[in-house]
C-alpha cells in the first residue's frame, strides 16, 4: 500500500494541475446550434488565450462558400475562419491580423496610350477610309466592294479586318416582319477573308408631327425598301462606348503590403497600450489610439463607419494603426497646420489623395482624347481631299434609288455641310416612296397608340405622310461569299426620334448690328488699358461708336489709378460713363507673392503653375474649354487668408472714392470650385490649401484631396474597394497565425463621395460667402450709393455670361437653384440680381442663335467685320430681357479692341 503521506503529496500536485489547467483552457462558445454563415458568428467559436482577440466586421457579413462546423471541442481554428473568409492571417507585435491578400493600386503612370484601341466601328471606318487611293475609293463605292486582296498596307488590311464582326454571322431578314428565329448562318475562317466591303447611298426621311408644331419624326429606310422585301443582315457588335483607357490599365491588383506612410509604428508616442474594451467602430479605435498617444489622428469617414469587435483589454497603439493600415489596404497621411501647431493625420488610402490620383488619370485619359480627335480631324481632311462622294452611289439592288436629278439634291448633309433636308410631296417621289411612307406612317403611329394607352403622360409622336424631308446617308454593307449582299446592323440606324424641324433657308437674316445694339439702353466696352493715353482713346473711341460706358480694368494689388482717372476725364467730355473693373482674386504671378496667400488646386500647385504644367497639352490645344482656363492667366488668392480680406478691402475703399466713377465691377469673384459649377476633375479647381484641408478634415472626416471631383474617367473603372461609391465586399485571403488578430471586412458602401463632394463644396462656397460680405460692407461705406456690380460667378464661364448689379451681401450671382446652363440665359440672370446685362467676348465660346454650343471656326475678332458677324451670333438671340450690354475686350491689347469697335458704326447709327 502506498503510505498516506505520498498520498496526500500525489492529490496535491494532481489538484494543482487540475486548476492550471482549469485557467488554461480555451473558453468556447457551446456548439453551434445552426449553420455559421458570418464572420462575427465563426469568431466566437475560435479558441482564445491569453492574447487580446480583435475583430474589425462589416456592417453586412459576408457569408462563407460552405457554412463552417464546429468541431467536438466546440472549436473553429483560425486558419478555417481565414479560409472560409478569404482571408489571410499577418502577426503584428501583440496583434494578429486577418487582412485582404490583395490591394487594388491605381497607375498613376499608365505610359504611351493606343489610340485605337476601344474605338467604335464608325471611328475605325472613318480611319480606314482616310488611308485609300482613288481607285480603291472607286471599288468600295462600286457594286463588287473592296477586299482584302485589293488593300495595299499594313495598316489599311488591319483596319479593314478589324471593321468584320468575329464571329461573323448573318441572319436572313424580311422587311416589316420579325426575324429574331431566323438560325443565323456562320461563317468560317476562309469564307470571312473573302468578305467584301461596300459603301452606298440611301436614304432616310422625316415626317411631320400630326400635332406637334415644327417638329418631325426621322425613319430609318436601311436597305430593304417596302414591307415583305427580303435581305440580309449582318448582326455586328453594338457600338463600342468612349475610348476606355486606350489599352491600358488603370487599376492593378498587387500583394497587400504596408504602404509607405507618414505615421512611423515604432514611434515613441505609438508604444504605450490602448484599452480596446466598448471600442465601436474604426473611428472609435483610431481616436482611442491618438488620446492614449497625444497625436491628432483621423479616420477617413469612409472606413471610420467600420463596427469593430474585441475580446480583451488592450494591445500596443502601434500595433493596432498597422494592423487597421493592412486591413483597409490603407495608410496615415500627414496634414500639417498653420504655424507651429501640431500636425493631424489620416487613415486613408494612400500618401497621394483619392482625388488628386484620379485627376492625374484624368488628364492623361483628356489628353489622349484629344490626340483621338486631332487624328479624326487629320482623317477628315484626308476624306475631304479625296471627294470621295463622286465614287460612292446607290448599290444596284437598292429599291429606293433616286434618280440624277433627285440623287443631286439628296446627298449626306456632311459633304454639304449645312444639314438641309430635301422637302418634297410623295407624290413627285418614285412609286416606292409612297409605298415606303405609307407603310412608316402606319407603323409610327401604332406605336404611338400603344404608349399613349399605356400612359397618357407619354409626348405624342404620331406622324403625317402629306410632306416628307429626304436627307442622305452612307451605309455599310457586306458582299458575303455564297449569300450576296447583306447590311450592317451596327451602322444601318433604325427606329424614331424627334427633332426641331428647320427647314432649308428658313434662317432669318441677322438685324443689322446697330439697330441691335440700339436695343440696349446701357452699350458698354470693357479693355484693360495700360496707360493714360490708352484709356483716353477708349473713352473716345467709346462715344465715337455710340456706347455708353466704358469699363476700365484696375489691377488688383493698386496701380492703374492715373489712367482711370484720364479715363473718367475722358469720358466727362464725350459723356461716357466710367466705371472701374476689379480683379478680385485673380492676380498677375509675381515673384514675391506671399505663399500664404496663394490658393491651390488638388496638386498643390498655384494657377500659373498649372498653367505652365498644361501649356503643353494637347487637350490645351484642342479642347475649347480647356483653352478658356488660360485666357486670363494669372494665380487665384486664398478666400479666406487675412492679408488678402485686408487688402481687397483697402482696394475697394480707394476705388470708391475716386471722384467722378459711375460704378464698381467686381469679376473673378471667385476660383473655380469655389461655387459648385466646375465639371473637371483636373487642376482647374482651387481651395486645396492645407489649411482648407485640415479644417474641412475636423470637421467632416475627410481629407479634401481624397474626394474625387466631378466628371468621369471616360467609363474607366478606377473603384478602390474600400472607397467605392456602390457596397462592395472586398476579398480577403488566409494563412496560418497565432495570437491577438484584427479582422477588417470592407464593403466600401458608405454612401459614397457624393454628399462628401456636396459639404466640401459647401464649406468653399462658405468661406468666399464670407469674404464677399466683408467687401461689400466695405464698398458700402466708403460710398453707400456707388452702383457695384459682380460678375455671374459661373465657371466654367459660358459665353455670352453675364453681371449683376450686387445688392445685398449674402446674395451673391451664380449658379441658381434648380436652374441648369440650358435655361434661358436672361432667366438665370433675373433670378439672382434686379439689373442685369449680357456679356460677350470675341475670344471665347458663344452661344449659337439656334441654341447650341460651339467655338467660332476661327478667333471671332480678327477684324471688324468678323467681330460684327461675331455680335451678331451671339446677341441676336440674347436682346430681350437686359438693362445692358457688355463687349467684353479685356483680353485683347487696346489698340486691337478700338480696331474692332469699326463694326459698331457710328453714334449716330446706333442712337
């Protein structure tokens, strides 16, 4: 028998070790009464131990591919959770952590685009038509078509092949019936290389609305004729969208990794412990960690909704930041404050902001677009050359062939180049057409019935077949070996629509320019002299013409005060009212500017320097609105620094005291992004100071230069998982680990940058509203009756613009509420400012009498009677409504703006 005491001895050690044990033990939760489908369910069931367990977990949980079951003991390893997850496992210090095995990386540095990749079928026609000869033109437009065999270069057999469907199928079709059962017959490799191209006439016409005035309805005829004639159909690829990324990949996938940062980890301040007990969200632990450590440390609001999940007290503040940058694929950027304060930082994506990388992108993507069209134009002008429309007729088995002389008078509206229309009664048209347009009205106006049942809100398009417009068109057809001819869906049009009706030389003839200026009782020029003797020869010249008023611009940093003062001499003698334009924010680069009071666009640059950087763009050199960007070069000041508030202040003051001024005109106003009406996401737009960006980070959660601006990347997908404007979840992967672990799932889905872009807008339109008050109270006083008016405010400026009289503070012009840029011009203006007058100028966009947008074919200023053609386009539709008319020739030398004022006639004429 063993003795009593070795007993005793033996039960102790065993009880110790039963209670070591006991305190060991993972605690579990009991088993699982239903299947695990989130991770916030499988984390439960992982074994703990002594180590802190962390666990950042979507709002919406992912579900895994096959519910997880846990084992006898009531346990899930970890590694199972990371798997099922797609997730893998990274130690950090005293944390593990679950983090996505990829991150999406945006190239900022996408290199040499292809231009031709991505381009529609019409763009790659048009390409492959500029590369032939006149007898290649000759075959195309023949009945045989143009092949393969017959092209002579590299490029134009490229081209041509790239212009036939693969796979190539064609389908049998019968005019006015369906066709969709037809089996579509395909063609092997050998047949589609014998496949010919062709390039015919036809003809489409429009009928007019039964009760819509000077409307029209436009059909398609493609190439079939009446109803029951058979044909075939070549059903193409539809037609590609906007050149894309041009071959190049905007985004990429890379091994997660931390990203380089400006919070070092292993800092001093970052190693004390921060408790993680009733932590909420991301948010929550990124302040937790910045009050434990005494630094200013934000989330940005897009990951700062993340709900987070802990079992334990605490872990290492350095640990924990790494731990939330691998999981959210992000990093901390630094935000440095005015003085001396200390800086705040940010967890977002990258060093670079969100916004500034998409705007890089951006202008790569405008450039290459501008390199496409400069290629078109080049292509254009190689079609033109070649006269092409000589060779090119009606296809021998085209029902509604024209004879010479109708074939004469219905040509494609480019070769013309004014978009006239053939009006004629069917009855002068061949018999066919009236069988056609019979058949069409009976068709149109089913469907009209059909929707007008449907809903009576729906605009009716019912036609007339009385009168009908012919136009010309091109079509591409397929000479198809063993088949014949057959056309392509992809370039044959088909369906209706509405259209303004403008019958040819129905235009009326412009009124003569004086007795249009007659119209305005306020005529007013406006230059920007350089001397006394300048602004004496405005105001002359001014009366000379029959103006009014003369607009003189003033610098803004002082000086130009002794040829205003000539000015409204001048103008005393000849009487012309005087009035003084001010610059406000926009100031001429000087050397010596202070930087303080510089504003910055998303790259931190000043606008001169975004001006040399782009100087050299091609979408400089192309695009008409990017060429309004430098037609007044300068660098926009700070709304909201103090030396500029004090200085266009005292500005103000002395402009307002000048004796004799008939008013103050106060324009540039404000920098673009300043009053929510800029549309590119590029350079153009300011208020990206650092001070701007911390304040706004304060006070909204997120760094200004991570909100991407408004525009499109020309349908470039750029989405940054956890930044996406749509929910997304983000994949995550797996590996083995041990210890403490953060667990990060992004849906990305946190209502996107919209209601972020619209308080960033905000919170600029806030600080120029608050400048703006300061100078007018001080115009105010230095004059209470002096006349002050403000430019519209509107970037970018569309030409003709316009300037109110400023009557009250807070209410500023610009972009009205519920107004858009294609209401009326003169309700715009009536909606903000009591008296208001039309502004023009030569050397920028106008706005065509019909209605539509474009620049001038050439400067609209070069002499007086292109000016006078000039005013005429643009104030000929623009004359009621106004107190006044501005020319606007400030960003021109005086002696070329005087040259110009010809085309007025004299005082007499207009008076």
């Amino acid at each position: 028998m063993m003795p009593r005491a070795l007993v005793l001895a033996l039960a102790l050690m065993l009880g110790s070790a039963a209670v070591r044990a006991q305190e060991t033990a993972p605690t579990t939760a009991a088993p699982a009464s239903r299947p695990i489908e989130t991770m916030a369910q499988a984390l439960e069931f992982v074994p703990a131990d002594d180590r802190v367990l962390l666990a950042v977990l979507p709002e919406n949980g992912l579900k895994p591919p096959v519910p997880l079951v846990p084992s006898r003991n009531g346990h899930i390893p970890l590694r199972d959770v990371a798997a099922a997850f797609d997730r893998k496992i990274m130690r950090l210090g005293t944390v593990t952590v679950l983090v996505p095995p990829t991150m999406t990386v945006l190239n900022t540095k996408p290199g040499k685009p292809d231009l031709t990749t991505g381009l529609a079928r019409e763009e790659r026609l048009r390409l492959f038509q500029s590369l032939l000869t006149a007898s290649q033109w000759r075959l195309l437009g023949s009945a045989s078509g143009i092949g393969l065999n017959d092209l002579r270069t590299d490029d134009q057999r490229a081209l041509f092949q790239s212009l036939l469907p693969q796979p190539f199928q064609v389908r049998k079709a019968i005019s006015g019936r369906e066709f969709e059962n037809e089996k579509p017959v395909a063609l092997s490799a050998a047949e589609r290389a014998g496949v010919r191209l062709r390039l015919n006439r036809v003809v489409a016409f429009w009928l007019p609305s039964a009760n819509r005035v000077n409307h029209v309805v436009k059909h398609e005829t493609g190439v079939f004729g009446p109803s029951g004639v058979e044909g075939h159909y070549v059903f193409s690829e539809p037609a590609a969208p906007a050149a894309g990324t041009y071959g190049v990949a905007l985004t990429q996938e890379a091994p997660n990794r931390l990203k380089p940062g400006h919070l070092p980890f292993d800092t001093p301040a970052l190693a004390s412990t921060v408790s993680l007990a009733d932590a909420a969200t991301v948010g929550d632990m990124v302040k937790r960690v910045g009050q434990a450590a005494r630094l200013e440390l934000h989330a940005d609001a897009r990951l700062a909704t993340l709900p987070v999940w802990t079992r334990g007290e605490s872990a290492r503040a350095g640990d924990v930041l790494e731990a939330l940058c691998l999981a959210v694929t992000g990093t901390f950027r630094r935000l440095d404050a005015a003085g001396n304060a200390p800086p705040a930082f940010v967890l977002t994506d990258d060093i670079e902001g969100i916004g500034t990388r998409s705007a890089r992108l951006y202008e790569w993507l405008t450039d290459a677009a501008a390199k496409v069209r400069e290629m078109r134009e080049e292509a254009d002008a190689r079609i033109a050359a070649a006269q092409p429309l000589q060779y090119i007729g009606f296809a021998p088995d085209y029902p509604m062939a024209l004879g010479p002389e109708l074939a004469r008078e219905v040509v494609p509206s480019f070769s013309r180049g004014d978009g006239k229309k053939y009006a004629a009664s069917p009855a002068d048209l061949p018999p066919v057409y009236r069988t056609v347009i019979g058949e069409a009205v009976a068709a149109i106006n089913q469907i009209d019935r059909e929707h007008q049942e449907e809903s009576r809100d729906w605009p009716s398009y019912a036609v007339r077949g009385d009168r009908v417009w012919l136009e010309g068109k091109l079509l591409l057809s397929f000479i198809v070996p063993g088949i014949g001819p057959a056309g392509d869906s992809g370039f044959s049009g088909g369906g209706t629509r509405a259209a303004p009706l403008r019958p040819a030389n129905s235009a009326a003839e412009p009124a003569p320019l004086p007795a249009l200026l007659a119209s305005f009782a306020s005529r007013a020029a406006y230059v920007a002299p350089k001397s006394a003797e300048e602004a004496v020869r405005a105001a002359t010249e001014a009366h000379r013409r029959g103006l009014t008023h003369l607009w003189v611009e003033v610098p803004p940093s002082g000086g130009g005060d002794t040829y205003l003062s000539a000015a409204v001499r001048a103008g005393k003698e000849n009487k012309v009212s005087v009035l003084a334009v001010l610059p406000l924010l926009l100031t001429p680069p000087a050397p010596d500017a202070s930087p303080e009071s510089q504003d910055r666009n998303i790259f931190g640059e000043t606008g001169s320097a975004y001006a040399a950087r782009s100087a050299a763009s091609p979408a400089t050199g192309i695009f008409a609105w990017q060429k309004e960007a430098f037609l007044r070069p300068g660098d926009w000041l700070r709304p909201d620094a103090p030396a500029v508030s004090a200085a266009l202040k005292q500005r103000i003051t002395e402009l307002a005291a000048a004796p004799g001024l008939a008013g103050l005109v106060l324009r540039d106003t404000a920098a673009p992004g300043y009053t929510g009406s800029d549309y590119y996401p590029t350079g153009r737009e300011f208020g990206y100071t650092p001070e701007a960006r911390i304040a706004f980070l304060r006070q909204h959660g997120v760094d200004p230069v991570d909100l991407r601006t408004r525009g499109g990347l020309s349908g470039a997908d750029v989405t940054l998982p956890f930044f996406s404007p749509r929910p997304r979840s983000h994949r995550i992967g797996s590996n083995d680990g041990v210890g403490s672990f953060v667990i990060i799932q992004g849906s990305g889905g946190f209502g996107g940058d919209d209601s972020l872009l619209q308080a960033w807008d905000a919170f600029r339109r806030q600080a120029n509203a608050a400048l703006m008050r300061e100078l007018f109270t001080a115009a105010r006083a230095a004059k209470p009756d002096l006349p002050l008016l403000i430019d519209d405010r509107s970037h970018p400026r569309l030409n003709p613009g316009w300037y109110g009289e400023w009557i009250a503070p807070d209410r500023l012009p610009g972009a009205a509420e519920g107004m858009c840029a294609f209401d009326p011009l003169t309700q715009q203006a009536k909606t903000q400012a009591r008296r208001t007058l039309i502004s023009v100028n030569p050397l920028r966009w106008v706005i065509t009498p019909t209605g539509g947008y474009g620049p001038e074919g050439k400067p609209a200023a070069d002499t007086a009677p292109d000016f006078a053609l000039f005013l005429n386009k643009a104030l000929s539709a623009q004359n009621k409504g106004w107190e006044g008319v501005v020319l606007d020739l400030s960003e021109m030398p005086v002696d070329r703006a005087l040259s110009l004022l010809d085309a007025l006639g004299s005082t007499a004429e207009v008076q």
